[in-house]
C-alpha cells in the first residue's frame, strides 16, 4: 500500500484539524460573552473574532454598527456569530483542500 509523502499527510491533518480548532475556539469565546454583563466589552470580542467578516461589514455596508441581524441583542449577536464562524470555518477549510489538491500533484 503507497503511503502518501509528509506534506501531503501535513496537509490532510490541517484540513480536518484548522476548521475544527477555530470553531472549539468560536465556542469559547460565545461561553465568556454568554457569562459577561452586556456592553460593548462584551460585543468586542465577538467582532474581533469574526474580524475577516465582521470588518468589511462594518467600512461598506454598515458603517460604525455592530453587524448583527435585527431583534434581540442577544439572539441577533448569536445568530451572526454563528454564521460568520461557520463561513470562516468553511473558507478555512477550503483553504486547506485546495492545498491538499495542489500536494497532490
């Protein structure tokens, strides 16, 4: 059975294994801002995280707003949180595939 050389079996790793450690990071961070008193200290955190979306949110579409969907503060910051994580996660991931395509060749 061929085995696959190093930087192959690198890449494959960190293909499973970035996605994963940013979203166990996301998870961390929403515990410390679910236990936190409301404020922008707390919201920070959130934004800083999400920093790859949350930015050109914040210069093009809503210029000096958090990016969070309407309703409650909390439901709403939750709701964008997840899916900015998810979409970083995914960019993360596709990221790491195309350089396992590219070690492959």
């Amino acid at each position: 059975m061929p085995t696959h050389p190093l930087r192959l079996r690198i890449a494959i790793w960190l293909r499973r294994l970035l996605p994963t450690l940013y979203v166990l990071g996301a998870l961390l961070i929403w515990r410390n801002y679910a236990a936190s008193p409301r404020g922008m200290w707390a919201d920070i955190w959130l934004y800083l995280y999400t920093l790859p979306i949350s930015y050109p949110l914040n210069v093009w579409l809503l210029p000096g707003e958090f990016p969070f969907l309407l309703g409650e503060p909390v439901h709403a910051r939750s709701l964008y949180f997840a899916l900015a994580v998810l979409a970083l996660a995914a960019v993360i991931w596709l990221g790491c595939d195309s350089w396992v395509r590219w070690q492959r060749k």
